[in-house]
C-alpha cells in the first residue's frame, strides 16, 4: 500500500440512474404504500466513487459504460460536473443505462433494486484498452456491480503498475482468490467482513481493540493486510497487520438520507490514500465527509467539497 502523491485515482465500475422515491416506511411484502418526492438522478457506486474523490480534489478518471441514453448523458454530465474524466466510459448503443430503483423511509435508511443494463457489458477487454491509464493510477478504486472478471482485471492492472488496489467489496458476493491477492485495502461494512470470513462473527462495535486485532489476523490468513471495516453509526475500525488496531469515532449528524454514504466514504478514502495519508487517517476522514453527504437528499449532489468540510468540522480535523 504505497499510493504515490498526485497520481490518478482510476475508478472501474458502475453508473446507474438513481429513480428515488421517500415513503414514511419501507413496504411489507405485497403491500401499497404512498410516497413523495420522486425524483432521477446521476449514481452507481463506481460513478458515485469518483464524484466523491474529484469533489474533494482527486484527479480521477473513471472507466465504465453508459448507454447511448438521457439517463447516460446525465450521468456523464454529473461526473464531468465535479470534474472526474469520463473519456473511458463507453457508450453503448445496444442497451439501457444501468437504473437502482431506491426508495427512502423517514429515519433516511433506504432499499436499492438495480439492473445493470450497460453496466452489465463492461469486460476485461475494455479495461485492457485502458492500460495506460492504470501507469498513471496511485489508487485504483473497485466494487463488484459489474462482471468479476472485470473487476479482477482492473486489480491486476492497478498491481502491475504499483498503485493501491482499494477494493469495497458491494454488493457482497464471494471472490476469487486472484482478487484477494491484487487487493491492498479492503473496505467492507461488519455484514460484508463476516461473510467474507466465512460467517465468523465479527466483535461487538465497543469491544476493546484486541478483539479487533484477532480480526486482523483472520484477514491475514485470506490473504488481507490493511482493511477498514465500517460499523454504521458506531464508526468504523482499520485494521493493518502488524499494527494495533485503530478505531474511528462516529461523526455525529442529523441523517435525511443514507443512500449512497458508503460510496462518499469509500471516494474519500481514495482521495486521501491517493494524496498520501495512512490508513487510519484517511478513513478518519472519509468518516467525516460520509457523515455530512447523509445531511442532503440524494447521492452526488449532496457529496461534500474540501471546503464543505472545512466549514463544518474545521481546518484541524480535515
């Protein structure tokens, strides 16, 4: 994990048209509800990913595919508004722009169905067109809502060429062991962390820091290092080997909407890992820039700039 200052953060993966709609609580099975406030805008968790690292001064570029659609040119647009190069995501002309239907309850928590449409088509032969970009990368950002193998070739791509492999393991799904190997940071919630050990239970969010550390441990032995593990609004851990375990307090905020924080998160990470930061001190960070991207309506949009942070928490904590 060594991310040299001011090189690219590559992100490879998703764009998705966000259809949101709010309700007062989630529907039962088969039941009707009301809702309010619907409304289309710009996601995906890589798209998302590289807002949120641009807004907060990385230079990103990200790699995907749209189709040749009005929720594809509004999705280039919002990417290209926050300033991430879009040069490398592809325009299909045979298919939709992937879509999340999400709907959003009173507390801000939220449900997301997508369909990857676009996203679907994305393969290891378009990341291979990408190869030099990945000699620029310092960090190469992934999650898994599109094919593994793409993923898997996007990992080996940022390997070869030296840069940090972050890799937030969302949707969950189990990996090959070739991508466990090219990871140099795993981001995952403590659902996502127990899977991922194979339903091991994971210590309590309060548990003294050498329960944690046995977690490392487990980690270590799939192959794992450094990772950060979130914990909802308890904060999250970063565990390292070798290295006690640090725990990151929560940012305390009045939540509206929840969906699309862990991509604030993890695009916040990169941007500080790619900047030169530790671990722990990056995550403290992207705790921070999560927590206020929850206090607005939507995902992108309501994603903090640098001087967002600032204003809010400070100069000494950002």
């Amino acid at each position: 994990m060594n991310a040299t200052p001011g090189r690219e953060i590559i992100v490879v993966g998703s764009l998705n048209a966000d259809l949101g709609i709010y309700t007062h609580r989630h529907p039962q099975p088969g039941e009707t509800l009301h809702g309010h406030g619907f409304n289309v805008g710009p996601g995906g968790k890589s798209a998302n990913q590289a807002v949120a690292a641009a807004k907060l001064g990385g230079r990103v570029a990200l790699i995907g595919a749209v189709g040749n659609d009005a929720n594809g040119a509004m999705l280039l647009d919002s990417c290209r508004a926050a300033g991430v190069d879009v040069s490398s995501v592809y325009r299909r002309g045979q298919v939709e722009t992937g879509v999340a239907v999400i709907t959003v309850d009173a507390s801000g928590e939220n449900t997301i169905v997508i369909s990857a449409g676009a996203n679907g088509t994305l393969d290891r032969e378009d990341v291979e067109q990408e190869e030099q970009r990945f000699a620029q990368a310092g960090v190469v950002c992934l999650c898994l809502e599109v094919a593994p193998d793409t993923v898997l070739a996007a990992a080996q791509a940022g390997q070869r060429h030296g840069a940090t492999v972050l890799l937030n393991l969302s949707p969950y799904a189990e990996v090959d062991p070739a991508l466990v190997q090219a990871t140099d940071v795993l981001l995952v919630n403590v659902h996502e962390a127990s899977q991922f050990l194979g339903g091991q239970p994971l210590p309590d969010a309060q548990a003294p820091l050498a329960a944690w550390s046995a977690v490392t441990d487990l980690l270590s032995t799939r192959g794992i290092r450094n990772a950060v593990i979130t914990l909802g609004s308890a904060g999250s851990v970063v565990l390292q080997a070798g290295i006690e375990a640090v725990r990151i307090a929560p940012t305390k905020v009045k939540a509206i909407d929840t969906t699309g924080a862990g991509d604030a998160f993890t695009g916040a990470l990169a941007a500080r890992l790619a900047a030169g930061d530790p671990l722990h001190s990056a995550a403290a960070y992207a705790s921070r820039s999560a927590a206020l991207a929850t206090t607005a309506k939507g995902t992108q949009a309501a994603y903090p700039d640098a001087g967002r942070l600032e204003s809010s928490f400070g100069t000494s904590q950002v």
